[in-house]
C-alpha cells in the first residue's frame, strides 16, 4: 500500500520522501504500511525503517543491519565477555 506525498508538504520534503519510498519499495520483499499515521517499510511483518514527514523536517529511523557490532563502535560500550 503506497500513500502518495501530502499536498501540504514542502516541495523538498515530497521530493526527498518520494526518492526515499522508491528506494525502499525496490528492495526485496518490501512492503509499506502506516501504522500510527507514519510510513513504516517491512520485510517478512518485520520494520526496518520508519519515515515521518512534517513541514518542517523529514525523520528517518532504520535500524543496523547488525545491531551489536554497530553498538561496539560507540565508545561506551563494550563486550560483556
């Protein structure tokens, strides 16, 4: 289910959010759907990205594709071994 752009969007905001669902859209067994009035891309029931677009700003939250050794890379965190 693709939601087209806002109309009372910036025309830089509905550009950049169109290059983003596109993009999203082509990977591999991608699905859109929009929980809490959001955009949220899944794969297998599964989110991987959430985009908020407001007037003011586009957010993007995706998660790592490996998430702990994205996490060894802050400096606070280290092995619990």
């Amino acid at each position: 289910m693709t939601v087209p752009p806002s109309p009372k969007l910036p025309a830089s905001i509905r550009k950049a959010e169109s290059k983003l669902v596109t993009f999203g859209l082509s990977l591999p067994e991608t699905v859109e759907e929009c929980p809490w009035g959001n955009r949220a891309f899944k794969v297998r029931k599964k989110s991987f990205t959430f985009l908020v677009c407001e007037p003011e700003s586009l957010k993007l939250s995706a998660k790592p594709r490996d998430p702990l050794a994205e996490a060894m890379h802050l400096p606070f965190t280290e092995a619990a071994c």
